[in-house]
C-alpha cells in the first residue's frame, strides 16, 4: 500500500514538473523506479521462504532453484530499466533494453532448461 501512495505521489509530482523540467522529471522517476524496488525486500523475503520450502518438499538444490531467481530479477529490472526508457521517449533503447533482459534470462535459464531435456530424453 506504501509503494502505491509512494507511486501515485510520484507521478503527480512528476505530471507537476514535467513541463518546466524534463530531466528533472525523469532524474524523479528513476529515482522512485529504484526506492519502489529497493522497498519489496520483504516481499523477496517471502518469496525465498516459499522457494526453501519447495526446495524441502521436492528435494531438490538450491544450484536448481537459484536460475529461477536469476530471472526474476532480471525480469524486474529489464522491465524497469525500458519504461524507464519509454517515460524517456527513447523506445528504441527500452526495446534493446527487454531484448538484452530476454537473452540474458535464456542464458541464465539455459543450463536447467539442457537438464530437463536429458531427464526427459533419460525417459524415453
């Protein structure tokens, strides 16, 4: 609920002195992009209690689980990073921005992604 209010205020402030100061909007923006993120720690927190406990339940490592992590941060970020390009009028750059975030997600996805395919292959 903090982070919608921290946002909405943001916004308005933002709105408010856009047309007197673009940096400084967007200089605005990056910066409540960053403390909006910075405060879903305790969010994180949750969600690496709930991946220990399906580590538990299904045995497996924390080398298996830590690729999903990966990506999700990247995925946050990316997007993060290419609307804050978009808010730039840079569409260009936010496109070149999810690109990278989609490779390097395959990248860091791609080991787990080669040991399903040789359990599956290992079935068959």
């Amino acid at each position: 609920m903090k982070c919608a209010a921290l946002a909405v205020f943001s916004a308005l402030v933002i709105l408010m002195i856009r047309r007197m100061n673009p940096e400084l909007s967007f200089a605005l923006s990056a910066v409540t992009v960053v403390v909006l993120l910075l405060s879903c720690g305790g969010v994180m927190d949750e969600l690496l209690e709930a991946l220990r406990r399906a580590q538990q339940i299904f045995g497996t490592s924390a080398a298996e689980l830590l690729p999903m992590l990966k990506c999700l941060g990247i995925a946050f970020i990316s997007k993060a990073g290419a609307d804050l390009c978009r808010d730039a009028s840079q569409s260009a750059l936010a496109a070149a921005v999810e690109t990278a975030g989609s490779l390097c997600a395959a990248a860091v996805a791609m080991p787990m992604i080669l040991s399903l395919m040789t359990t599956i292959g290992g079935m068959l």
